[in-house]
C-alpha cells in the first residue's frame, strides 16, 4: 500500500483512526474523563493509533501533531459533557 503524501489525506486518516478510537472504547473515554486520567487509560490505544498513522502516511507528516490534533478533536470533545475537572 502506497504511503499518503498530502496533507488533507494525512488529516482525513488522522480524524478516521481517532474516531475508531473514540467509537470502541466509549466507556472508557467517558471514564478517563471523569477520573482526569483520559491519556492514562487510552494511552495503549492511542499509541496503537499513533503507530498505524506513521505507518501510513509519508514521515514529514509525522511530527505534525495531525493525529494528535484528531484524538483531542473526536475523542475528548466527544465527552465535553461529563462532568470532570479537566473543564
């Protein structure tokens, strides 16, 4: 499989892999949150994440931050809600 080589496709995968992130592990996102230990719980997953992203896209998008921009994006805003003293 060829490697992304532009930035919009770089994001696009970025914000898809942290939706898959935020779609699978709804409970302990809303946990994480809560218990202001999101990036604790979640840190196996995200770095999964984090892997399969560089391993797509071509390495000058890897020090972007794109994916990390994603998970904050989808997977904390998705939880702005509950309540936690994060906000």
């Amino acid at each position: 499989m060829a490697l992304i080589e532009n930035e919009k496709d770089a994001r696009r995968l970025a914000r898809a892999i942290a939706s898959d992130l935020s779609l699978y592990n709804e409970e302990q996102i809303a946990e994480g949150v809560e218990h202001d230990n999101l990036f604790v719980v979640l840190s196996e997953e995200i770095e999964k994440g984090r892997a399969h992203f560089r391993s797509r896209v071509a390495p000058e998008f890897h020090d972007r931050n794109y994916y990390d921009r994603a998970v904050v994006d989808i997977v904390v805003r998705s939880k702005a809600d509950t309540p936690s003293k994060m906000w």
